[in-house]
C-alpha cells in the first residue's frame, strides 16, 4: 500500500507547463480519473538505485584509461548528475544559404548562446550546414546540374574541419549539439543528410545517415546504413535522432525504442513552405512527432528551419524565378513522452531557440502505462531485425 502522503496521479507531473515541475502530491478524492480508473504509482527506490547505477556506468566511456574496481565505485559518484532534468532547445533558424563557413559562424554563436542560457542540449534543423536544397522540389533536374555540384561542395566531411569547430564550442560551451549537415562521403561527391552527435565535453559520439532520401533528395543525397540507426550514450541519456519522413518508417523508429532511446532529435526542413503542403505540413509533423514521443516513450526535441531571403535569393540568382518555394514556414516544439508540448510549437520567420526543462524521472510513471522495450514488446510474437553492418566505408569510424 502506497502512503497517502506518496500518491499521485498517473498525469499529474505532466499538466499543461513549459517546464517539468517537482512533484506535489494531491489529497484523497482529487486523482485524475478516466476510462483507467484511479492511480498512483511511483518509482519504487530499489529500482530507480538500479536505473541509477546503470545510468552512471553508461556514462565510463570506452576510451576512459582502465582503473580498479575498488577506484571504479569511488569516481562513481561524481560522474552522476546532481538531478535528471534537463535543459534542452530545438533552434528554429535559417543557415547563411550555401555559405558553409558563416553557417557554421552562426551554429557557434548559437552554442554560445545556449551555454550561457543554461541549455544543456542543442537541435539544430535539418541540413543546417549548408541549408536545405530547396531548389530540387522548383526546379527540373537537368537544371539544377551546377547547383548540384555547388552542393556537394558545401557539404562538410565527418569528422573535419567544420566539425572541430563545433566540438570546440561545445566543449567551451558545455552544450550538447546534434547538427543538421549535409555530409560528404570521404574521397567522393557522394553525400548523404546526415545528423552528427556531439557531447557537452566536445566528444563525437556518432553520426546517423538518413536512410531514405524522400522523393527528389535522391538527387543530391545516398541512402544512409543501418549502422548509423544507433543510440547513443551521451552523458545527458540515450540519445538517437531522425531526419524529416524518416519517421514515416516504423521499422526505424522500432529500432531507436528497442535499443533504450530516451532523448529523441528530429531533423525537418521548412516543409510547409513547399507548393502543396501549406496545410498539411504542420499537422503532419505534429502528429509524428507525438506518435514517437508516445511509442517510444521519449522526450523529442523537433528542429526545423523557416527559409529566409539568403536562400530564395540564391535560388533565384543560380536557377531562376520559380513558384514554388515561399518564404517562412518551419515547426520547432519540445515534447512530452505523454505528447504535451513543453515548448513550442514555433512556426515562421522569428529565429529563436525554443526551450523547456525535461525530466527523465517522467519515464518512470509513464512505463508503468507501457513501455515498448520491456512489457510492451511482447517478443515472443513480435521481433525485429536490423542490419547494422557499415555499408560505406567510413562507416567504422563513424559508430
């Protein structure tokens, strides 16, 4: 029997706030009620101490120099966290159109930015660095040949000297960043639309390749492998990411969930800007955004970038007048595991950084009403494989 003064409701941490809150218990004859019925559960301590010591092995990382046992168990307590809340931020901005050195100025001052906000963790929009190429979706393809070839050599090679720029400000920052490139194989023109992981102490840890391009991206950007569909163990939780319809693919985002996925980046472009979508965009995000926070029971951080002047210019000034593309647009929200928006939606032309305070303690009570990698699974009838062999040769060094 749960004490009186311990109780709580299944929904209560999650009401209607911008921020996670302490937990307030409520009296007798005040829980929520619903087709459930009453509840109130809370995270017993024998098993948060687990999830706890677990959490802090994760984060010994495999390049750590071997110490003792007996040493082991006494750095352990000052690698914890003091708390598991985080503060995280989607960026709803535009990059410098094709200009990859003042894209990345700007990913900079925006780290710098975050760190002296306080937010811990970073998502920027899909291809931040060097943009979206809009012009694919405006323009016929025998046209777009030059701009093609201009793309593949704005796009940044990882790791390289970009990316040390970045990992440089994060660790001078103490942010976590996942950024949006466009990524060129080593060696090649060959590129892919790529999300790159970068700890708050600068560390690389991982890069996911999107492994459908959606309708005309096939023309600038290769399939991802599925040795890019990772986890990973950031030092804030396990972290994995995907790009724009990605999430379409329910094989992959069953992946991210069977492998521990916590914090969940989402990479979009201005898709409402685009003929056709005007009306649908916007809904369409929202509702795959809080469909994976709920399957997975995770918390998303969904970034996306408004097309500014710089890009409809250079469009215009490289291809010509089209019709097609407009100004604006862009949806940026921080989420819920429960689907409540902590921040956000944020939509148009206004760059800012959309933040909220999340909790990872959250996930407690919401696996007791499912939890897709434990009794919600049901392996016995359900399985998944996933081929996690490098399929590009830099694949190695990139997981």
């Amino acid at each position: 029997m749960i004490p009186r003064d311990r109780r709580r409701t299944a929904f209560e941490p999650f009401k209607g706030c911008a921020r996670s809150a302490p937990f307030r218990p409520q009296p007798r004859g005040r829980s929520a009620r619903g087709q459930y019925g009453e509840t109130g559960h809370v995270q017993a301590p024998s098993t948060w101490t687990s999830l706890r010591s677990s959490a802090i092995r994760r984060r010994v990382r495999p390049s750590d120099p071997p110490i003792g046992a007996a040493a082991k168990e006494e750095a352990l307590p000052s690698l914890a966290p003091a708390t598991r809340e985080r503060t995280v931020a989607a960026v709803h901005a535009a990059p410098v159109f094709m200009d990859t050195e003042a894209t990345v100025d700007k990913a900079i001052a925006l780290i710098e930015q975050a760190g002296r906000d306080g937010v811990e963790l970073l998502v920027f929009p899909e291809t931040f660095v060097p943009g979206y190429p809009y012009w694919i979706e405006a323009y016929a393809p025998l046209d777009q040949q030059a701009a093609n070839a201009a793309y593949a050599g704005a796009s940044i090679e990882v790791p390289g000297p970009e990316i040390s720029r970045i990992r440089s400000a994060c660790r001078q920052a103490g942010t976590a960043v996942v950024l949006g490139v466009s990524e060129r194989l080593e060696g090649t023109r060959t590129c892919f639309n790529s999300q790159v992981f970068i700890d708050p102490d600068g560390a690389l840890l991982g890069v996911h390749r999107k492994l459908q391009p959606t309708y005309a991206e096939r023309i600038v950007w290769a399939q991802g492998g599925g040795a890019t569909l990772r986890v990973l163990n950031s030092t804030l939780g396990p972290i994995g990411g995907l790009i724009c319809w990605e999430h379409t693919m329910n094989l992959a985002r069953q992946a991210l969930i069977t492998q521990g996925q916590q914090i969940h980046a989402a990479a979009w472009p201005g898709l409402s800007t685009m003929a056709g979508f005007e009306a649908v965009a916007d809904t369409q995000i929202d509702a795959m955004m809080k469909t994976h926070a709920l399957t997975a029971q995770a918390f998303v951080i969904s970034a996306s970038n408004p097309v500014d002047q710089t890009c409809l210019e250079w469009m215009e000034s490289a291809l010509g007048p089209q019709q097609h593309i407009t100004a604006g647009g862009g949806w940026s929200a921080v989420i819920h595991p429960f689907t409540q928006h902590l921040a956000g939606p944020h939509t148009g032309p206004e760059e800012k950084l959309v933040t909220a305070t999340i909790n990872l303690d959250d996930l407690n009570t919401v696996k007791v009403w499912v939890d897709s990698r434990g009794h919600y699974a049901r392996p016995e009838i359900l399985d998944l494989h996933v081929n996690h062999q490098p399929l590009w040769h830099d694949e190695d060094h990139h997981t």
